[in-house]
C-alpha cells in the first residue's frame, strides 16, 4: 500500500506537476492474476484492471502517461493482444492521466461527469493546485449517464455509476463471468477514503453506495480496489462498517455543538487509528466528514 500513497498525494489534482517531482523510471509494474479473464497492474497511482482474451484487451484506468511504456509492456506480458478498450472510473490524474497516451489506440468509456471534468480546468483549494483541461485524445469518446455494457472477452462488463461518493463521476465495474469487480477510488482497501468534496464527493453518498454495491457483488468475488490489495467482500464490508461509524461520532459531535477544531482535537477511537496510517490521515477524515456532513446544498 505504502507505494501508492506518494504518487496519490502528488498526483491527484495536478498530473503535470507531478510528473515532473516523481521519478518514474523507478516504478515497477507487477501484474496478478485476479480471477477469470482478469488481471490486476500496480504500478504508481491506481489499480488497472485488465480484460484478457480472444477479443483483445480492456483496461479499467491507465495511471499517468509517463508510465505508458511500462504499462504497455506489462501488457504484453500477459497477452500480446491489442488494447481495445479504457474504462474509466473516475477524472482524477493517477487513473486517467494514460488517456493521452493510449486514447489514439483505444476507445475510451466513462461516465458523462468525467469527460465532463477532463474536458475542462480543475480546480482544489484543498492542495492549492488547477489542473488544465486534458488534451482532446485523452478524452472519453463514449460516455453514459448511469450503466453501459461492454460485451467482451466472452462476458459482460458493465460499469455502474454511483453518484455523489467519491466523486460525481464514480462508475464501479463488474466482470460477470469472472466474478470480480472493480470499485476504483469508491474503495481505498483498509484505508480511509479520499473523499473529494469538490467535484462532487459526498461521505454521506459513498457509504450509502457502498451499501448498494455490497447487494449486488455476487458470493466470492473478488475485489480490486482503487488502491491497496486485491480484497474480498468482508474487506469491503468491514470498510462500510469503518465509513458508517466513523461517519456518525463525528455527525453526534456536530449535533453536540462542537466545532470543527474541537472534533478533530478529540479524534476518533483507538480501533480506527490503523485506518489512518494510509494517505488520508485521522485528521483529515474527520475534517472530510465534518465538512460533507455542514456543506451547504
């Protein structure tokens, strides 16, 4: 998990910027096999999917273009095939900034709000970062508002958007036959979430999708999250548990009168200290949920 969290803190607003502070030539990409027709890469940012089969290949995010070459191989390494398809589950840089280089060779899919987001300036106030429209060939040449199918490899894929989690443009996709699904950043595997309020994100609406998403992942399958371990449904189940706690001592404070400084001085009990030892430390969690829980809709 460790080698995820500095290109995340780097590189989730500001693609350019971090490109030029993160030594890529040093990433190793591992592939694993998940189950079925499904692969899992780690390299540095997010975890790509990849459909594997007769049809070619369907990778789930793409990292950052400067690791094209490595991820280019990685694929060939499981399978010489041609890179047919990109899904995408969300706008953020270390999950989509491949698109430029792999846009001119693949069909890239995602929800309307991504193309949306690439397509024009970003801006955080939360890292003091803006980052510039992405390049017409990094954009989505289909998109969808709340399912598509990709009917591939010899099974049906299908990407759900759920909305208001993570972003407003999360899609989780599911590989049928091969009973594995990939969440993207709606799940940070034994970690608390990133939880960008500012394009879209709500704590409230990602517990309650993750919630959805539970009823619906068949018995057995696996999980590959937006960052961390392959995992299984109880990993996932324990991480709602984590959201739908955490989410309410924070929401008893705030009914209590106690302000935000006061809430993250008293933190949160010592059974969620190891969720915090990731990206996303005890104190910005709480911030998170304090501000998603008294924005103004």
């Amino acid at each position: 998990m460790k080698k995820f969290l500095l290109p995340v803190l780097l590189v989730i607003f500001a693609v350019t910027v971090s490109a030029q502070q993160t030594d890529f030539s040093k990433v190793q990409m591992k592939a694993t096999k998940v189950a079925g027709n499904v692969y899992m890469l780690e390299g540095a940012g997010g975890n790509i999917g990849v459909s594997v089969g007769d049809d070619g290949l369907l990778i789930v995010d793409d990292q950052f273009a400067p690791l094209a070459d490595k991820i280019r191989a990685a694929l060939k390494g499981i399978a010489d095939k041609k890179l047919r398809f990109i899904l995408n589950t969300h706008w953020h840089g270390d999950h989509t900034g491949g698109n430029v280089a792999f846009g001119p060779e693949a069909t890239i899919i995602a929800h309307d709000n991504v193309r949306k987001r690439l397509a024009s300036e970003q801006k955080s106030t939360v890292f003091n970062t803006t980052t510039p429209p992405s390049p017409k060939e990094a954009l989505p040449v289909i998109t969808f508002d709340q399912s598509l199918s990709v009917h591939f490899n010899g099974e049906d894929i299908r990407a759900i958007h759920y909305p208001k989690g993570h972003t407003d443009g999360d899609s989780v996709i599911f590989f049928s036959a091969s009973n594995v699904v990939h969440l993207g950043d709606d799940f940070f595997a034994g970690r608390f979430p990133f939880v960008d309020l500012e394009s879209g994100g709500s704590v409230d609406g990602l517990t309650k999708n993750i919630g959805e998403i539970l009823s619906k992942i068949p018995t057995g399958a696996k999980l590959i999250p937006g960052h961390g371990p392959i995992s299984t449904i109880e990993d996932l189940k324990n991480y709602h548990n984590m959201l739908q706690q955490t989410t309410e001592i924070v929401r008893q404070k705030i009914s209590a009168g106690k302000t935000l400084d006061q809430i993250k001085s008293e933190g949160l009990p010592a059974e969620w200290a190891p969720w915090g030892t990731g990206f996303v430390k005890t104190d910005r969690w709480v911030e998170t949920i304090y501000k998603s829980l008294t924005a103004k809709n």
